[in-house]
C-alpha cells in the first residue's frame, strides 16, 4: 500500500533547475550526469557548481535517478562514496524536503537541484535537458 502512494507521488511532473545566477537554460544529458556524478565542477562561467539531492529513499530521488540520469540510486551513493572515501571528492549536499530543496537552491550560487512542478517559482530557473 505505501509503495503505490510513494509512486503516485514520484510521477509528478518534476524539473531540474538552477540558481538564478546559472546562466544556461539548455544542457546536455551527459553534463547533466557529469553534474550530478560529481564529476564536473564548474558551470561554463567557472562559477562553483553545488548539487542538491533529496534523500536516496525519496521517491522524487529514485524516480530523477532512473528517467534523467539513467542509474538507480544505488549506483550514485556508490560512485559518491568512493569519492568520498578515496578523498577525491565529495557527496552532494542532502535537502530533506522540496521547501527546503526550493530554498538552497535558490539561495546558493551556481546550484543545481530538481523539483517537483508544483513547488517550483520564480526564484530558480528551470533548465531543459537535451
């Protein structure tokens, strides 16, 4: 019973979006995984990118995993952890609520995150995934 009202949940319309200072409003599918794999560091400007994710149990979490990024969220806490672990890099930033998503995103340079539509304003952009 509870995993149909997580999935009626997860398959709202969603959109990943930036800060208002990050200038692009079109990206690549791959930068997008590049982004979020924690590979890629800096938008095009050289501003800082900082990435915001919900938690790896949320629906919203599995459900931009799977459709944009093409992996299950286990695979990113894997590849994230070995960042951290090998001290080569670091996890992305968790939110644990698509106010607070709104919010971080909203306030913090150069980043990167996705929302639900219906929580989505005027104070981030919304970027198209090509």
């Amino acid at each position: 019973m509870n995993c149909a009202t997580n999935m009626a949940w997860a398959v709202e319309p969603y959109d990943v979006v930036t800060n208002s200072s990050v200038n692009e409003k079109t990206l690549p599918k791959s930068s997008l995984r590049a982004i979020f794999g924690m590979r890629l560091h800096t938008w095009p400007d050289g501003t800082a990118i900082r990435v915001f994710v919900m938690p790896d149990d949320a629906p919203l979490h599995a459900t931009f995993s799977k459709e944009k990024l093409n992996v299950f969220p286990y695979q990113l806490r894997s590849a994230w952890d070995r960042l951290v672990f090998s001290g080569t890099g670091q996890a992305p930033e968790t939110v644990t609520s698509p106010e607070e998503m709104l919010a971080r995103v909203a306030s913090t340079p150069g980043a990167i995150g996705y929302l639900i539509k219906s929580k989505t304003d005027g104070r981030v952009n919304v970027l198209e995934i090509k």
